[in-house]
C-alpha cells in the first residue's frame, strides 16, 4: 500500500511516499480503507520533534511511529474474528490515538479505539475534518468550562479547526458566542451562529469592557493575565496550550497558573490534555458529535484539499498557522462530495 513515511524529524520534505506492507487485523482489530485523512496543527510538531518535550510521545532520537496522521474517515474491509462493534462494509471515522498511521491508504485500529459510524449523508473529507476540532473543543467546553445557556462566551481563534468546533458547541449549548478572527474569516465565523465576531487585525477584546462567562483560547495565543479583566467573577480563561515561540516556559507558566488560579481568586485558568482522554472517552463523543450532525447542528468546514503525495504542501501550509478549519488529504475519490 502507499503510506507516508518519515523516518528522522526535520522539514515537510522527510515526509516521503513509499510502499509498505498492508497491515493484517488482529482478532480484535478492523482494517481499515481510508478514504479521507485531516492534517491538523499537531502534524508538524510530531515531524519536527519541536519543542522536544513533544518527542516523549513520539520517540527521542527519531520517530516512534514512522507514518504520521491521527485523524481519518474510511471504510472497514476487514476485521478479526472478535470484533463486534463493526462489520465489513461500515463507514467510520476516528482517531488513531498515539499510534498514528492515518497518512497512509490502510490502518489497522482495535474496535474499541475511538471510532463511530459516519454521519448520514456526510462525505469521507467531511468526517475526516470534523474529527480534531470536535474532539478537543467539546470537553474543554462541556467538562472544563462546564457551559451554560445563557452565558457570554469568546471564542479566540474562531475560523481554526478547534475553534469552528467551538463555535458551534457553545451555540448548541445556548452561550452568547463572540468569535475573534481576522477580517478574511468574519462572514464564515458568523455563519457557524456566532452572535458577534471581533476582527483582531481592527479590534483588541481585551480592552473592549466586555466580559465573558468563558473565554476560550482554541490557538494559544493568549494568556490568563492578558484575559483576567475580560472575564466576570467566577469566569474561567480555557486554552489549547502555547503554539507560537518559547513553548516550555509559556507552558510552565500557564500551568502555575491553573495551580495559582485554583487556590487564589474567583477567576480560573484551565488548561487539559484532550488528546490523552480514554478511547472510550472519545467514542462517546463521537457518537454524540454524529448525532448533532445528523440534526443540523454541527458542520465540518474545510478549508484545502490534498492528495497524499502532496503532503509536504499541505504540512507547509498548515504551519502558516493561517488555515480556516481544516485541512484534509483525499486517497479515494469520494462520490459524496
């Protein structure tokens, strides 16, 4: 099968199409056809190995597991013979986990991995792409933020992968949701129900007076100090973690923090490694995040489509930090879309 292959860290060039071998499920595995694959922001930190924190995960010296990918949607061809959840034929989407191996055309997955059926109607790059986003941005705000009807919530960094996702969940929550984003993404940050969107190239949030139940920053570009007057008594600052310079000590920062903030004031700053949830955790989501697709409530937006051995393009342009949504590699021609 063809795969994407990287064998040291370094530039979107490591990154090589080459043929391996097609894996064989397990008795507990489903082989899956993969059809549709996102590249999300943390793509490229596991092919740099920055900041090197990030290589307890991925392997010190050279990566652990050597086909990147951690979000896809495809079609199960095979399974072993204990598996009970799936059968030959489904659609399904999911995460990977810490494994890997979704830039590639097969991946073998245990059933109880986190995986659900896709949506109705929904196209494989459509499911692919929701996948990210929806997995991070809902516990952040359902569990962390424990959101309410009714409550003021700022989305900064709204038109991201984690930020369309919570846009939309804050809306179906019942909050009041202001999204901040750049002039470009404005229409489409209002499209996915924001009731007021900040330009930040015109308009700083945090020295508008306005203040918010939460604030959720989904590209970690803020922090708690900068946010704390912009939040009520007993807001909470939630964010992604730091993506932009100085990673090790923005990080330490915020977690003092988090350990500050949950002893001293009335304002709280949190902070949560979704990625590292259960796969039973994120099953239940999934299965929850296909029944608001099915009602209309959630929607994927994708922003650039590439084939697979256009994957350093795609890895240079997600690392722009510029992308609106999500970006998504197609392997198979998909007729729903």
């Amino acid at each position: 099968m063809n795969a994407i292959v990287y064998e040291k860290y370094g530039p979107p060039d490591v990154l090589q199409l080459r043929e391996v071998e097609k894996p064989t499920p397990k008795n507990d595995e489903v082989l899956i056809r993969i059809h549709a694959a996102a590249v999300t922001a943390t793509d490229p930190v596991d092919r740099k190995g920055e900041p090197y924190v990030a290589r307890i995960f991925s392997g010190l010296r050279k990566p652990k597991h050597p086909i990147p990918g951690g979000m896809l949607a495809g079609e199960i061809e095979a399974s072993g013979k204990d598996v009970k959840r799936f059968k030959v034929g489904d659609q399904v989407f999911g995460s990977t986990g810490l494994t890997l191996g979704a830039h590639a055309e097969y991946k073998c997955l245990p059933e109880d991995e986190a995986l659900a059926r896709i949506p109705g109607g929904m196209s494989y790059e459509e499911a692919a792409a929701t996948v990210d986003g929806a997995l991070t941005a809902l516990p952040f705000l359902r569990d962390e933020a424990k959101i309410r009807r009714g409550q003021q919530v700022l989305i900064n960094g709204a038109s991201g992968s984690v930020g369309t996702a919570a846009v939309q969940f804050a809306k179906y929550y019942g909050a009041e949701v202001t999204g901040v984003c750049s002039t470009a993404n404005v229409e489409l940050v209002k499209s996915l129900g924001a009731n007021k969107v900040i330009d930040y190239t015109k308009e700083d949030f945090t020295k508008n007076d306005q203040a918010y139940d939460v604030i959720f920053d989904a590209v970690g570009k803020s922090t708690f100090s900068r946010c704390k007057n912009s939040l009520k008594k007993g807001g909470v600052f939630l964010s992604t973690g730091p993506t932009v310079g100085g990673f090790f000590f923005k990080t330490l920062a915020l977690l003092l923090e988090m350990l500050w903030t949950s002893k001293i004031g009335d304002k709280r700053a949190i902070f949560a490694a979704t990625g590292l949830r259960s796969s039973s955790e994120k099953t239940e989501d999934l299965v929850f995040l296909t029944k608001l697709i099915e009602a209309g409530t959630i929607k994927s937006v994708i922003d650039k489509r590439y084939r697979l051995e256009q994957i350093a393009e795609a890895h240079t342009y997600v690392e722009t930090g510029h992308k609106v949504g999500n970006v998504v590699l197609t392997l198979v021609h998909d007729p729903n879309t």
